[in-house]
C-alpha cells in the first residue's frame, strides 16, 4: 500500500469518526448503534420508500445490496417488488461468493429473507459469472457529498465485490450506483478518494433525492492494492489471480 493510499485512509477515517459522531449527537443512529459500522439511521424506511418511488428503480429488474441494517428495508422492497436480489456472502469467503434471492421462490415474508440470517437461507449460492448484469447497485455509506464521492466503514469489501462484478462485466457504466444515507451523513465537503474508489450516482435521504451526476463506475481489481494474504482469503479473488499468472 503507498504512502498517498495510508494518507488517503487516515483522512477517510477521520470523517468517519466525525460522521458517527454526530449521529450519535443528534440521536439518528439506531441499533445497534453508529461507530465502526454503516450506520443504522433513522428514516431508513422512509429513505427506503423514496426510493422506491424513483424510474430508475421502477425499471430495473436486477439489484444488488449490500447486507448492512439501514439497507434492509431496501432489499426487501426490492423483493416485495419482484426483483431479484443479490447479496454478498459475508468477506467474500465462500466459492460462491453472492447470494440470489428470487421473490417467487421464497418461502419467507420479504423482510426476512432479506436480513443476513434470512439471505443466509434464502438465497441460492452462486458464482459471479453464473449472475445476471446488475441494473442497481445499492451500498451503504458512512459520509457522501453531493459530487457521489462516499466514504465506507473502511473494510474495502464493497469495493472489491463491485470489482469483481466490474471484471465479470456484471456492472457496467450503464448501472446506476446510489445510497440511502441519513440527512446527517450528506456533507458538503470534498471528501478523500482513491483510485480504487466509485462513486454513487444517486444519493436518497428520507427527505431528498440527490442526483450527483456522476459517472465513475468500479474500475475493476487494481492488483497492485492488494496484499497475498487478502487475495487467498477470497477464493473469487484467488481464481483470478491463478488465471492471470498462467
């Protein structure tokens, strides 16, 4: 990792600390509470139902989510609408690393077939190149500015799932990259970027819909970011780098 890369993450970090901060202040950060996670905000729901409400989710048929608390409502609308829904499995640790989750098929109400324990048996394991091309890509976020440039909970696993799904060319410049955050958690500041780093097109609050303009898709594995030891924690990961050494 370079030195630009360490400075990046110190200063991504310190807004973090602010941004859990004040959600903590301000009583917006639900169960299980704001600090080392996505926060659990609320207005999650109503967050949810705005969403809901926008084209770009009426005509998308494919949506992947990640697994955190605020997102929930969103991924079980998303099966309550009918579409179907990828989740990664937790770290990336599995063969199969995402999970489907077709509303047809489910033998749970929505809500609970979305959570992690319900996904967990819910959904049908499944190989990236064995999915479907993602119409919406739906993440969580610590901090987002207006610009779409957000900042995570600092694991870089989102980034390595869309970058997977970049290489498999599941998400492409087409997808519609967004975010449900808190009013809170919208700064109106630059914030740190890396060259690993997307940004989010769309930003929903419970009261507002941001449309950021932006157009910088997941470029895909940047090897050179990667130590050995988190590219042989994560099988799809040591497949392609197998496939790259031949």
């Amino acid at each position: 990792m370079t030195d630009r890369m360490l400075e990046g993450a110190r200063t991504k970090q310190d807004v973090r600390n602010r941004v859990w901060s004040l959600l903590e202040r301000e009583g917006a950060a639900r169960f299980p509470g704001a600090r080392g996670r996505i926060p659990n905000f609320a207005g999650a729901e109503a967050a949810a139902e705005r969403l809901a409400g926008l084209n770009e989710w009426r005509r998308a048929a494919v949506i992947k989510a990640n697994p955190d608390a605020p997102q929930l409502p969103v991924r079980a609308r998303a099966l309550e609408d009918g579409k179907r829904l990828y989740m990664a499995v937790p770290r990336l640790r599995a063969d199969k690393p995402f999970l489907r989750l077709e509303p047809a098929r489910l033998d749970r109400p929505p809500r609970r077939a979305a959570s992690i324990k319900g996904a967990s048996g819910a959904g049908h394991p499944v190989l990236i190149e064995d999915m479907e091309r993602v119409d919406v890509v739906v993440c969580g976020s610590v901090a987002v500015n207006r610009k779409g440039v957000r900042v995570g909970k600092g694991g870089g696993y989102s980034d390595l799932e869309l970058g997977l799904l970049a290489e498999a060319g599941m998400i492409h410049e087409e997808t519609v990259l967004l975010t449900t955050v808190h009013p809170i958690q919208v700064l109106e500041e630059e914030l740190p970027e890396t060259e690993h780093d997307f940004r989010v097109r769309l930003i929903v609050t419970p009261s507002e819909v941001i449309r950021t303009g932006a157009r910088r898709p997941p470029a895909g594995i940047l090897w050179d970011h990667l130590e050995e030891e988190r590219i042989a924690a994560i099988p799809a990961l040591a497949a392609l780098a197998s496939q790259r050494s031949r």
